[in-house]
C-alpha cells in the first residue's frame, strides 16, 4: 500500500458524529458537519450525512463545489465570509454563508439576484476572540442592512470563540448571543432561524448548561473526528480518539551521534534546537554517545511534526521539509518499513491537505 498515507477508520468517525447529533439533540441543538480538515473527502462527508447531522460546513469554496459534484444533496454552509473574488460561485456552490462584511453581501446579492439563487445569510458576532465578527452595537444596523437586500435571506446570528485567542464560549457569551438574537428580531420584524453557537469548543457548555437560551446549531470538526474537546485536548466521554492514524515508510535507519557537531546556525524552518557543548576533539563523530536513528518520507510539507504523537518505543527528533526523524533504540525497523502516529488536529489538517499523502479507509470492527 502507498504511503505516506492517512488512515481513517470511518466506523469511528460515524460513532462520534451519532452519539453527538444525539446527545446534542436533546438540548434541542443541530449539529452542522464540518469537512474542511479532509478536504471534503467524500467518504466521509457521506458517514456525517448518515450519522443524522444537519448539514455539511466548510471554509474552502473548492471543497464545497467538490461536495456538489460528489452528488451531495445536504445544506451546504460557508463557514468563512466569502471572498468578493468567488461570490458568483459561492451562490451555486452553497445555500448559506456566515458573513460580517457589507461589501461581501451587496456582492452575494447582486450574485444572487443575477443567477436567481436565494441565498442564506448568517451574520456574525465578534464576542471576544477577536477573529470574524461584527461588533455587538452593530448588529442590529448591519442585520436591517442584509434584510434590505434583494436575493438574501437573514436566516440567523452566529459567533465563532476559542479558535483565535481561545476565549472560552461560556454561559454569559452564549446568553449574550441568544440576546442579540431576540434583539435582532424585535428591530427586524422576522423570526432567526439559526442562532450559531460555535464550534467543538462549544460542547462543554451546550452539554452541561442549564438553558441553552436561543443556541440551535454547532459547527463540529475536530470533536467528531478526534474526539476530544479543543479547550483542553481532553478525549470527550463516550467518543472515540482512533479514526485516524499517518502511516509513513522508513528510509534510512542508522546508528549516528547523538548530537549535531559543528557550527550551529539556523535549520530551514528557525532557530535550531539548542545542543550540547562539543566534545574535547571539537567534534561529535567520535562521542561515546550514539543513537539509533530512522527517518521516515515525509515532512513539514506534509504535517505538523509537532501534532503527531509516536508510537511506543520511538521517539520523535525533528522534521525538515521532507524528513521526519525519529529516534528507535531497540526497535526491529529496517528500510521499506512503516511506522503509525497518531494526530491532533493540525497534524490532522495539514495531511490530509497534502497532495501527497494519501486518504485510505480503514475497517475495523465496530466496537
């Protein structure tokens, strides 16, 4: 089998996404399926739409046209403002869009009204993270904008925390969001649809709280797919953490010094690592102090090397660009074998947006 590859077992993914559409659904909250960290990878998005979630999300125009032509029928939402440069695609590409710009919708807009495709308008709310977001004493001006303008349709509010900044999505900043929301309705005379919490960060609160208050629909990636709570990295009760594994295959295993020798000066990625000072003979060729050695094919162009998490036994030394080297003692490798990591989300992201790691399906039993 080809590698590297990514290794995804679907059963796990489906697991969680059910038992979260699930749990979520008796706080009265829907559950929008986010693709962007597999690029859209088909297979997956039809075990998200099977698992019950409401509709399918992401932040990149392509994987929202590559759903359309995989024959997905679900509701499809940009989770990004839109470009100005993509709104004419953005309208047959997707139904709603979470937007803060008026120059973005005036465009969508005249897109709209240009190829007779209503669209759905999200307007969001920036409480604090400092990424997107309109300001809170704006909102009602900017939502009686989007209402005056032909072809949109003011479906909801939303607000995004925890991705930039990590500001929590608490009690009081979901309370402030249901209460923009009502606000919104009494000065535009409509009823919201959708009031958009947040993403996975949002599921210590929406599982635990006491009154959701308006809150009806999460955006859910890594939680579904790793099964851990973003604030903390914590696995969430009842979730599973396998779906994923990178494979990547040996290609050089050797016994070497145990430190750089020379002048240090900066790797192709920074600073490098401090080291040790040289042995008396000015070099490191002749230390006592060896270790055993292997690198794998593949790189900080494919993953975040400092996402993945090594198996037993090995253990994780530095990455360039298409080297990743890793420190094996006693382990049996030889060239041509392959070693299994584990990932977190932007390990997770960034492989499976790799041209050259390939996306496998994994089958294991169900549990």
């Amino acid at each position: 089998m080809t590698a590297p590859r990514l290794e995804i077992e679907l059963e796990a993914v489906r697991q969680n996404a059910t038992v979260l559409v699930e749990r979520l659904g008796r706080r009265g909250i829907g559950v929008v399926g986010v693709t962007k960290a597999v690029m859209a990878w088909p297979e997956l998005a039809g075990v998200l739409i099977d698992s019950g979630v409401a509709g399918l999300g992401d932040s990149r125009l392509e994987n929202l046209q590559k759903l359309r032509r995989d024959g997905s029928t679900a509701p499809l939402m940009m989770i990004r403002s839109p470009m100005l440069s993509q709104v004419d695609a953005m309208v047959h590409a997707c139904d709603v869009s979470l937007n803060t710009e008026l120059a973005v919708l005036s465009a969508l807009s005249a897109a709209a009204i240009r190829y007779e495709l209503p669209h759905a308008v999200v307007l969001m709310v920036e409480l604090g993270d400092l990424r997107e977001g309109v300001a809170i004493d704006d909102v009602v001006d900017m939502a009686r904008c989007v209402t005056r303008l032909p072809g949109l349709v003011l479906t909801g509010i939303g607000t995004n925390l925890a991705c930039q900044s990590g500001v929590v999505p608490d009690q009081n900043k979901m309370d402030e969001l249901s209460g923009l929301a009502d606000e919104v309705e009494a000065a535009c005379g409509l009823t919201l649809d959708t009031v958009s919490g947040g993403n996975s960060a949002n599921l210590g609160w929406a599982l635990s709280s006491a009154d959701v208050g308006r809150v009806n629909q999460l955006r859910l990636g890594e939680a579904i797919l790793l099964g851990v709570d973003p604030l903390t990295r914590m696995p969430i009760d009842g979730l599973r953490q396998d779906a994923f594994r990178l494979v990547a295959e040996v290609i050089e295993v050797k016994t070497k010094p145990a430190e750089p020798w020379g002048e240090i000066g900066q790797t192709a990625f920074g600073p490098a690592a401090p080291t040790p000072a040289p042995s008396p003979d000015g070099h490191g060729r002749s230390t006592i102090e060896t270790r055993r050695r292997a690198i794998l094919a593949i790189g900080r162009q494919d993953i975040d090397p400092d996402g993945l998490t090594a198996p037993a036994g090995v253990i994780l030394r530095g990455a360039s660009s298409d080297h990743l080297v890793v420190e094996v003692a006693d382990e049996p490798l030889t060239v041509g074998d392959e070693l299994s990591f584990g990932l977190d989300y932007g390990a997770l992201l960034r492989a499976a947006t790799s041209p050259f790691v390939a996306k496998v399906a994994r089958v294991v039993q169900p549990r």
